[in-house]
C-alpha cells in the first residue's frame, strides 16, 4: 500500500516535469540556426557581392543590418522564403540577401547580425585589388586624388584635385563620383569652380578625363587624412546594342563598375615659433587705400569716404583682419559693414575684404593719419611679412561756427549701406546711428573764442549744470525702463535662441544659419547686427564654427555639418555676454543705490 501511494506521487511529479519540460523546451530547440555565405571568396575591392542569411526556421524578428556599415556600403537587402513538401514531409528556408560594396581592402569582418533575439554567427571575408572578376582591364577606369603639398601650415590654404580617368565607354547617365572626405583631423572644403573635361595620353592609351578641384583649409595641426574617392559608373557593351535587346525604361545596359583611388595623409604644421598677431599664411597678401576725396581737400562738416581693402591670395574673405584705423584728434569717423568676397583666380581662392570709413574734420588743421600694416606670412619665400599703407597728412580748412555746425547736423550723415538694421526694442529710446555720434562728439572740437567765453561763460556753466541734471535723470528713468524691459519683455514672436539650440542638435544647417542671423539680429546688442560683425566678437574658435557653416551651406555639394560645436560656441558666448550685462546692470545700481 506505501509503495502504491509513492508510485502515485512519482508519477504525478513526473507529469509536472513533463509540463515544465514542454514549455521551456521549445525555445531552446526552435532557435534558428542562421548560416552566412558570401557568393566568393576572396572578392574584389571594386566589385560589389553578394552576401546570403539562410535559416530553416522563422527568426525572432527581422534583421538589423546596420553593423555593416562599418566596413561596407549596402546596396540592397531582399528576402524570400521557400516551402517544400516531400512524401509528405514539409520544409521551409528562410532566406536575405544582402548586396555589398566593400569599403576598404584586407580582411574584414562581417560581424554578427541580430535577427530580434536570434542572430547569425561572424566571419570575415578577404577583399583585395588583384582579384581577376571580370576581363575589363584595371586601367581602363583610374581614379587619383592629389594634393599640391604633402605638409601644408594650419589654415593654409592646399589644392585637392580628384580626377577619374577612362578608355572605355561609360554611360552618361549612370556615373557617380564622391567629393574628398575627411578622414582623421577637421579642414574646411570648398569646390574651386566646375568639372572639367579634356582628353591625355599615357602609356599608349587614350583616356577621357574629369576633373574636379578643390580649396582645402585646416583647422587642426597634425595628421589629416582623406578616404579614397570612391567612382561609381556603368561601362557600355557593345553586344547589347548589336543585340537589338529591348531595355525597360528607366535601366540602363552595361557592367556596373567601381573604382577607388588611394587614400592620402598630410602632415599638417602648426603656426611658426615667434609669429604673433592674427595667423595669416598666403600667397600673397595686399593692402589697398582709395580717397574719394584727396586727404589734401578736406572741408570742415564735410564727409570724406576712405576706401580700405585687403586682397589675399590663398585665403577666405571670412580669415581676413577687421583693419584698426586710429583717427587723430579733429577727425571722427565710423566705417561700414564689411563687405567679403571670395573669387576663383588662377586655381586658387582669393578672398577680399573691403571696408568704406566715413571720415569728417571737425576742425581746421593739419593731421596725420598714421600708417596701416598688415601682419602676413608668405608661404613662397616661408618669412613673415607686411602690407604696408604709408601714413597720410590731412589738411582740414573752413572756419567752425555755429552756422557750421548747424549745417553738419542737417546733412544727416547716413552711410549708403549700413547693413541690416534691428528690430526696435526696449533700448530704441538709446539707439542712433553712427554719424549721429560724430555730430554729438564734434562739439568737443568746437573753438570758442575768448570773447565768447568772457560773454557767455555763466550762461554756459548754468546750462552745464542743467544739462548733467538733465542727463542723470534720464540715465535713471533709462535703466528702469530696461529692468522692466528685461522682467516683462518677451517676445511673443520667434525664439530664435532656442531654434538656434534645436537646429544644431539636429544637425541642420541651414535651419542653424537661419536661427544664427536671427539671433544676431533680434537678440544680440551688435552694430551693426550682423554675422560679420559677430566674428569680430568673437573667439577663433567660435569664428571657425561660423565659417565651417557657411561652407557647408554655400559648397556646391553640400557636405556633412555637425553642430554640437557650433552649439558649444554659442553658448560660451551667451553666458558671457550675460554675465558682462549683469555687471553693468550691478554698477549703474552702485551709482544710483536710490
């Protein structure tokens, strides 16, 4: 009887065992197995592959792929599954295929990949430049990049040229070349004008070549590197025309190719020992001064406008120095925005900055204007040099009265072009123009004679006073106006700051160059309001920031923009600018504590 009893419950364990069993088993022995085969092995480093997932179960989810991109570009994916049926027994295969361009030679790794929980084994594959896959002679279609300096200086300016040569017929519609691509270190990249086309001998062989060129500037000293170009093309076959095979519209007949070129290392050199001021290296750098007016002919009240422009050979416009003019007491003067220009010349990028000075003599004299220079190094002769404008004299004449004054404060200066002009805001009450300023300080300038002063002496010192009461009353009622400007004051339009932030963690870059000239022009206490006005404000490595921006935006092939700096350069300046504005806000309140 006790032995019938255990019997029972051994057999009613036995039964939960067998449930256990049945439902964690399943798992273990419906795992897929995934195999991985290439259709060859070794391949082609210009030839495309073929690479095949089987599995005779269903996987746990569809295939993440994207691990290849490490060292391949992914043309095409595809599946199909297969059922059979034989004496009546089912079986199924599971297959994806993956189409492949090798990007680099060597053996590479094809790496595991996830199909959901389930997931294939690794293995590698060996891609070489010599593998025999078709008849078509390697030098029917070459690809070279070059370089006009193996170590060129930071900033300086080197010439890419990309160049695909061909002896065979190539389809017009169905050809591609990559721009240079920048592999280790940052540099700047700009097309110098368009394709072009000509025909050369080498070797015996006839071969039609396309060519492309390119402004190369370093930002970073040390290595440089730049990835293989990579040419993409479909080569004619004859047979196909003499077949008469109709071709289904939008395809096109022929061998698909692909040809890399070999990739290329600088060694970039940092700024010389002992060089100092802004870092100018060009191959030649120029100063230009044009007088509207001869510094001879000078009238009292009257504008003069002085034309100033620096022209270098070898730079951008962006890399070019704001010209510092010291103005000698009797002259004032304010100068224009910028105006930068960047021109293709003789294969290599000119850049040019011009700025117009408005200068008026507030009083009769002779004045010397003292000489301009600017600091540059010539990457010919490997010596620093100057761009020299001598020194000028001034001769004011006309006599300064009140008649005179009078008729400088109608003239309203006003320059031609003064760039964008701001929004009106909480400190419009303060805002006037340049040649505003000048008519405001030119009554420092004013002589009075000595028997205007014995006349007019007490009723210039009662107006003085009146004035300085006049004046710190205002100064009062200003800054309340501007602390309830800045508690109450928002908005209600466009935040351009926080568009500025979304649009360079996204990595948009015309949506950050939108966002930035917003922001320059609506928020930021700049005159004139405007991105060149900025650099000037600015650190060099917020300067780079804005000038790898705009080449992006403005290359012919728009490129890759990452804005994590950008973003980290906007906002170092912000706080910085918060932080003076608070410690200006603290003084005027130390005097006036009332």
């Amino acid at each position: 009887m006790i032995f019938r009893n255990l019997s029972r419950q051994l057999l009613v364990l036995c039964r939960y065992i067998g449930v256990l069993v049945f439902f964690l088993l399943p798992p273990l022995v419906m795992a897929a197995d995934i195999f991985v085969l290439p259709d060859r092995n070794p391949v082609d480093a210009h030839q495309s592959f073929t690479l095949t997932f089987s599995m005779t179960e269903e996987p746990n989810g569809n295939p993440d792929f994207s691990a290849l991109d490490k060292n391949f570009d992914i043309l095409s994916t595809s599946s199909r599954t297969n059922v059979q049926v034989v004496n009546g027994v089912s079986s199924k295969e599971i297959v994806w295929r993956v189409r492949l361009y090798p990007r680099t030679t060597g053996t590479l790794v094809i790496p595991s990949i996830p199909f959901g929980s389930d997931s294939s084994p690794a293995s590698q594959i060996t891609v070489d430049v010599n593998v025999a896959t078709d008849d078509m002679p390697r030098d029917s279609v070459l690809v070279e990049l070059e370089v006009d300096t193996q170590e060129p200086y930071v900033q300086q300016q080197f010439i890419v040229t990309q160049r695909m040569l061909h002896s065979v017929e190539l389809q017009p519609g169905g050809a591609s070349m990559s721009h240079p691509e920048v592999g280790e270190g940052k540099a700047l990249v700009q097309q110098l004008g368009k394709v072009t086309n000509r025909t050369l001998n080498r070797k015996g062989i006839q071969y039609k070549v396309s060519e492309r060129r390119y402004a190369v500037f370093p930002q970073t000293s040390g290595e440089l590197t730049f990835r293989p170009t990579i040419f993409q093309g479909i080569v004619k076959e004859p047979g196909a025309q003499r077949r008469n095979v109709p071709i289904p519209f939008g395809m096109m007949s022929g061998r698909q190719i692909r040809r890399f070129s070999e990739a290329l290392t600088l060694n970039v050199k940092g700024q010389p020992a002992g060089v100092k001021g802004t870092w100018l290296p060009a191959n030649s750098l120029s100063l230009n001064v044009h007088w509207e007016t001869p510094p001879e002919l000078f009238k009292t009240g009257e504008p003069v406008t002085l034309t100033i422009a620096v022209i270098a050979d070898g730079l951008m416009a962006e890399q070019l120095p704001e010209i510092q003019l010291a103005l000698p007491k009797g002259i004032k003067g304010y100068s224009n925005q910028p105006e930068l220009r960047n021109d293709y010349q003789g294969g290599s990028l000119v850049g040019t900055r011009q700025e117009r000075w408005i200068l008026i003599g507030t009083a009769p004299g002779e004045y010397t204007l003292p000489a301009l220079n600017v600091a540059w190094w010539n990457l010919g002769t490997e010596k620093a040099e100057s761009a020299f404008a001598e020194a000028r004299e001034i001769t004011v004449t006309g006599e300064v009265s009140a008649t005179t004054e009078a008729e400088l404060n109608a003239k309203a200066l006003v320059p031609e072009d003064t760039g964008p002009v701001g929004q009106a805001g909480s400190e419009s009450e303060e805002a006037i123009t340049p040649a505003q300023e000048l008519l405001a300080e030119q009554d420092d300038d004013v002589a009075v004679s000595d028997k205007e002063k014995s006349h007019w002496l007490w009723l210039f010192a009662i107006g003085l006073l009146l004035l300085i009461l006049l004046g710190i009353l205002y100064k009062r009622r200003a800054n309340e106006k501007a602390l309830e400007s800045d508690q109450r004051f928002q908005a209600p339009g466009i935040n351009y700051y926080d568009q500025l932030e979304r649009a360079c963690r996204g990595n948009d870059a015309q949506k950050a160059y939108d966002a930035l000239v917003g922001w320059v022009r609506e928020d930021l206490q700049l005159s004139p309001p405007t991105l060149a006005q900025l650099r000037q404000e600015v650190k060099m490595s917020f300067r780079q920031s804005i000038d790898e921006l705009s080449m992006v935006l403005y290359a012919q092939q728009a490129g890759e923009w990452r804005g994590a700096d950008m973003w980290k350069e906007v906002q170092g300046f912000y706080h910085d600018q918060q932080a003076a504005k608070k410690k200006v806000m603290n003084d005027l309140l130390s005097l006036h504590p009332d």
